[in-house]
C-alpha cells in the first residue's frame, strides 16, 4: 500500500513538473510570436515607407511586382536654388540637417493630399498624383494645391549659418507615365516616360520661388479660376522644342485652410 501511495506521488510530481514546464514553454512561445509579430508589423511598416502598398504587398508574397502604365498622372519637382553654393559654405551634417528638416515638413504636409512621394535625390523632390493609386482627373489639382502648400511650409526653414531664406524651384508637367520597381536589393519604385522628363524640364527651366506649369496640366486643372496665374508664353524645352507654360501664383480663395494643414 505504502509502495503504491509512493508511485502514485511521484507520478503526480512529475506530471505536475511536466505540466508546468509545458505552461512555461507555452509562455515563452506565446512572448516570442507576439515579438516576432511586431517585428513583421514594424518590416511590413518600413517597407510601405519605401514602397507602395500594392507593390510591397508582392513583394512580401514572394511576387515580381509587374510594371504599370498609367494614361494620365501629374509629375511635381522641386530644388533649392542655390543648393550648391550652399553646401559648399556649410558643413555635412549642416546641410543634411537642413534638408532633413525640409523635407520632414514636406513629408508632412503630403498627407494631406492625394499625392506620392517618389524620391529624393540630394535636394530634388519628387511626387506623383495619379499613381500608384489612380484618382481619376483629380491629379493636376491635388498636385497645384500640395505645391502652394509646400511653398509656404518651407519658410520654416533657414539657410545654415546666413539664416537666409530657402528658395524653391518647382515644375509640374501631366501625363501618362510607366512605374514599376527597379532592383532586388534595395528595390525602388520609379516612374519612366517622356512627362516626367517634361516635368524636370519645368523645373529646370523655372524661376525662383514660382511654380512653373506646363500647358498641358494648365489644361487639365478643374476650376482654374480659383487660381491665380501669369501666362509665361512660349519657352524652348530641351529635346521638345517650344511650349507655352504658366507660373501658378496663388489661390483666389484661402478661407478653405486644407490646402495649408499643417503649416
């Protein structure tokens, strides 16, 4: 009786052992999924900082994310005039301090807007409306409201050392465009076509602190009158010979604040 009592405690020890030690690596696992789970929502979260949405969801499934074409879209760009001279009188951390500080306002103020971020290439800035998600024939407006908006949220910025005011170049050109994602090593997702070429070329060829449009997005704005705009008439543009352009000066109306959110 006593041997029987004593093999029954024993297995009662070490089912209870068995059992606590199953409850433990129970926990354990439960910390480690909830900790991997976060990790995947923070990659999931960087990677659509990088990439579209609709692209990273490919990618992250394994896919080749296919190019696509898109018969209309409005291409903004902008620069800081004077970047070089800029530089070359501030230090390193200086100027990326001061470009990071621009373009986290940019960044910002972006949400406000039906519009993409492409890249930022040393000072450049590039953004889209019209892809990767298509908005219909919203683009030229969403993308001359977000420039006004920009203009004005980069007076917070100064010039290193001289505190002098930044100056923007900016350029807009609509039409159609292909973008598709380029590279497997830090992938990136890129729009290709003679309108983006366009847009470059209105910026380049634009003045300091104007937004320089084509006719082509002049064209296509909804409600023009409730902006303010100076016919530039007709420049030569590199490799398109001569196009009739306009600088967007202003709104008619402020009292709708969303276009400044923000700032």
């Amino acid at each position: 009786m006593i041997v029987f009592i004593s093999i029954a405690v024993l297995l009662c020890y070490m089912i209870l052992t068995l059992y606590t030690r199953a409850r433990r690596h129970t926990h354990l696992l439960e910390r480690k999924t909830d900790e991997l789970e976060k990790e995947k929502c923070l990659t999931q979260k960087l990677l659509h900082e990088i990439l579209p949405p609709c692209v990273a969801k490919d990618l992250i499934n394994g896919r080749q994310a296919p190019a696509v074409y898109y018969d209309s879209v409005t291409v903004y760009f902008s620069d800081i005039v004077g970047f070089t001279q800029i530089a070359s009188m501030c230090s390193a951390t200086e100027t990326c301090d001061m470009l990071n500080q621009l373009y986290s306002i940019f960044d910002s103020l972006l949400e406000n807007f039906d519009v993409y971020k492409v890249e930022t290439i040393g000072d450049a800035y590039m953004v889209v409306s019209g892809a990767p998600e298509r908005n219909g024939d919203r683009h030229p407006n969403e993308i001359v409201n977000m420039s006004l908006s920009l203009i004005r949220g980069k007076q917070q910025v100064r010039v290193p050392r001289t505190f002098a005011e930044l100056k923007l170049r900016v350029g807009i050109h609509t039409g159609p465009v292909c973008a598709a994602v380029i590279g497997s090593k830090m992938p990136r997702y890129c729009m290709f076509g003679d309108t983006v070429n366009v847009a470059n070329r209105m910026e380049s060829t634009g003045l300091p602190e104007r937004i320089h449009l084509s006719i082509e997005t002049y064209r296509r704005l909804k409600n023009p009158e409730q902006y303010i705009f100076e016919e530039r008439g007709e420049i030569d543009i590199k490799g398109k010979g001569l196009m009739r352009t306009y600088f967007l000066l202003d709104r008619k109306s402020f009292s709708n604040t969303m276009f400044y959110a923000g700032v």
